[in-house]
C-alpha cells in the first residue's frame, strides 16, 4: 500500500465556540516572536453533543520570527451538565483560506463519564477573529 492509497480523513462538525475577548496585554518581544495576550472571559459553545460556557483563560498568541502566527490558548468550559472541562487550541494559524481562516488543533480534558469521548478523538479548529467586536469563533471538528 502507497501512502496515496491510505483512505482521507473524514470531519464531522462538534461545536462552534464563541469566546469574548475582555483584554489585550501587549507582551512584547520574547526570544522566538512577539507575544500578545488575550484574556478570554465568556462566551457559549454549542453542539450536537456538547453544550457550555466558556469560564476563562487565555491565548498567548506569538507571532513568530518566521512570520507564522501560533495560537496557544487554553480555557475552560463548564458543561450545561456542570461538568468541567479543559479546552487546549493550538497550533501555527497561518490563513489558509482566502478568506483569513485559520486552523488548529484542539485538546479536551475532561473527567470520566458523560464527556470523557471528547478524551478519546481529534478535534480541528478552524478560526476566525472579530477583533472588531471582541471575540473569536472556533468551528470545531471531530476526525473520523
């Protein structure tokens, strides 16, 4: 078998997360980039298999000497069960659309029962930042 011949990678839609921005801190200069940090407080996630809200947390996004933008934001949720849940989005986010959208990859946390699949699968973000109106929307994908 070829590597063309292995089968592609199937995406199923997960939630859409919509997290407010409510401060920017302009870091500055560190040895690989300059580094911004954004405060994430509130905003909802919603699925066909998960619904949320988004407590707090934040990107410390960098953009690098290379000129690549790198997410790394890390949160967390609180299900509308009351569970609580770890949201880790990161990666190089360089637009890979022409229309300025961006992808990552994302990483759930979250304890054993009702939520603990989201443990077990891989997850793509693809983002879009209005800045403008202070929040970022992440259209989130389980690989299949």
């Amino acid at each position: 078998m070829s590597d063309s011949t292995l089968p592609q990678p199937n995406l199923q839609f997960a939630m859409l997360i919509k997290a407010h921005i409510s401060e920017v801190i302009q870091v500055g200069a560190v040895a690989d980039g300059v580094r911004t940090h954004f405060s994430l407080q509130g905003g909802s996630i919603k699925g066909p298999r998960l619904n949320a809200e988004l407590l707090t947390g934040a990107d410390r996004f960098l953009m690098r000497t290379d000129g690549v933008p790198f997410v790394d934001a890390l949160y967390e949720i609180k299900t509308d069960d009351g569970v609580m849940i770890t949201v880790h989005n990161s990666g190089p986010a360089l637009p890979a659309t022409s229309a300025g959208l961006a992808h990552t990859t994302l990483r759930f946390t979250a304890p054993t029962g009702q939520h603990d699949w989201l443990n077990k699968a891989n997850f793509v973000g693809t983002l879009k930042a209005e800045m403008a109106d202070g929040y970022v929307l992440v259209r989130v994908d389980q690989v299949l």
